[in-house]
C-alpha cells in the first residue's frame, strides 16, 4: 500500500445538533480556530474515497482543510502513526492487529477500500510453479499475509519459497516485469492491468480466507479518538459522502483524483474500482480482520493478547450512518 500524507486543519470551535429527543450529533465543525492535523494515507484504490474527498472538497465541507503529498515507501504510513506524528488515516488492515498491544494503539472506526489484492504471476506459472523461486511482497502491509496464506491454501510451505520483501511497488513490478521474481502480491489498479496483459493471476484474497476482506482502514490512534471524535466524526461523514460520489458516478469521481494516478488510464481505473470499490462500513468483515492475526504471529510480526478484539471502535460510525439515513434530521454544515 503505498502510502502519503494529509494535513488536515480543524477548528476549535464546533456547533452541536440534535436527531431528535435524546440524541445528539457530534459538532458540526465551522472553519476558525484552524490547527494543523497529520493524516496518514495509502496511494492504493482502496484509498479512493479519501482521495475523492480530497480533492472535491468533501472535507471542506465539513470544516477540514486538507493537502495530500505523495509517498513511495510502504512503511512510511505505518511509521507516521507508530511515531505519533500522524494521528488518524487510512492503512493496511493488518496494522490495526501489529499494533493492537501498543501504549496508545490504533482504533478501527471505518473502511476505506475492500478486496482487490492478489498474488500474481509470470504466464503460465501456476502455484506449485513457486516452490524455490523468488516472490515479492510487501512487509508492514496486507499482502504479506495475503502472500503466507495463499501459499498455505494451495499446498506451499513458506519456506519453500524464497520471499522477497520490497519497499516500494516500483521496484517491485520492474523486477516482475524483468523477470527476476516469478510471483508478486499486487493491488488494483495493477492487477486488472496485468490480467489483460496476459499474467497468471494465482491467487486472491477472496480464494485465500473464504470470502470477502477488507485492504485498509480507517483507523484513529485511541488518544485521539478519545480527544477529538467531532474531528473523526467529519472524516467519515467525507468519506461516506466520496464514496456515494464514486458509486453515483464512477467516472467522474476518478477525473477528479485520476492525477493521483498517473500511470493509469481512465479505464484502467475504472476496472480497478469494479474489483476493489470503496466501503466504509466495514463492520461486516470484523471477523476476516481479526482471523488474519494467525497468520501475523507466523510471521512474527505480533503476539497476540487478551487486548485484541478492543482494535474495533464503531460507534462514531454507526451515529454518521444513522444520520445519514434520517436527512431531514442532519445538521447541514456551515
């Protein structure tokens, strides 16, 4: 997932308003008051909805001003919120797990993309092809558990094969495409373009843990949340509204955020929405999350504890979607 940055400005200053008796929304934010705010983010498809409410204003909207820059490495999101210098975003969804046991650990409060990853190789190589050669992934991501069980799925011990970590996607698919590694685990946009291009597509998600997953999260470290939840709050009521932009009009939400990747057609894109679309409420793939820390222990990148299942904090989410389905109730930002 390759990852990038946000600033986001929010305000002091909020507005309450109510539902209706007993219930009360989280502030409206107005825009004075302006504080700079580090939002992670990832580059993947699966980051689509962030993007499209950033760059038609959805953030705005709802009193955030926002800028994202663009990052190569994969780590660097995982490092901005390990390192506290970025507060809230979107990740890959196994990081919410890595870090679950951490002083101030990261909370769980949305989706951003699901699906759309796949482990793909050189034509005609099949899985058990693999065995002593060499396959890319990607470490601090999804795909490098995608990688250890899809293996497992099809018969292929680990350590049957020679794993290849990369930190960046540019030199991963410059060395698949040379042919210096026989299999690498992708996202979409790529893996669409791939597939057309005649490579193998070995296996995906969706074959490897039984049905639907999410690629990354919103996730809020609990400090944060526990401070400012009128600021998550916002974030999602944007992205729940980019991500209607994105089902209502597909292609126009991608010409607006297309510049973010250049390397695509529109088209291109477009295929990669239908196999990786955006959803924010990811409630309903808690248990596909929380079934891939088995997999992370194997490979040693956590342990878990007793504090797991305490990774999922959806009450802001479910408070957005029930205001979203009483229009008529909303307080209208201003």
């Amino acid at each position: 997932m390759l990852a990038g940055t946000v600033f986001a400005k929010f305000p002091l200053r909020t507005r309450v308003g109510h539902t209706g008796p007993g219930r009360e929304i989280l502030p409206i934010l107005t825009t004075s008051s302006m504080q700079k705010l580090l939002l992670a983010h990832g580059s993947a498809l699966s980051n689509l909805a962030l993007f499209v409410a950033v760059d038609t204003g959805l953030f705005e909207r709802y009193g955030l001003q926002v800028e994202a820059p663009h990052f190569a490495e994969f780590s660097s999101t995982a490092a901005l919120l390990r390192s506290g210098e970025a507060e809230l975003g979107t990740t890959g969804f196994t990081q919410a797990l890595v870090d679950h046991a951490r002083p101030d650990p990261l909370r769980i409060v949305g989706g951003s993309g699901k699906l759309g990853m796949a482990l793909m190789g050189q034509p005609g190589l099949s899985m058990n092809d693999l065995r002593g050669r060499c396959v890319g992934t990607f470490a601090d991501d999804p795909m490098e558990v995608l990688l250890h069980d899809a293996l497992q799925a099809h018969g292929v011990e680990p350590r049957q094969v020679d794993r290849v970590l990369y930190p960046s996607l540019g030199d991963a698919v410059a060395d698949f495409f040379d042919g210096r590694i026989a299999a690498l685990t992708l996202i979409e946009p790529w893996i669409s373009r791939l597939r057309l291009q005649g490579y193998e597509v070995l296996c995906d998600g969706l074959h490897a843990w039984g049905g639907e997953y999410p690629d990354t999260l919103l996730v809020v470290r609990k400090s944060f949340l526990d401070a400012h939840p009128e600021i998550v709050a916002a974030t999602l009521r944007a992205m729940l509204d980019a991500q209607q932009t994105i089902r209502n009009n597909p292609r126009e939400a991608l010409r607006a955020s297309a510049h973010r990747y250049p390397e695509f057609t529109l088209d291109e894109l477009l295929a990669g929405v239908d196999a990786q679309p955006p959803v924010i409420d990811i409630r309903p793939l808690s248990r596909c999350i929380l079934a891939r820390a088995a997999s992370l222990e194997a490979l040693g990148r956590m342990h878990v504890t007793a504090a797991l299942e305490d990774i999922f904090s959806f009450d802001l989410l479910a408070q957005t979607l029930a205001e979203t389905c009483s229009p008529s109730s909303v307080v209208q930002p201003q």
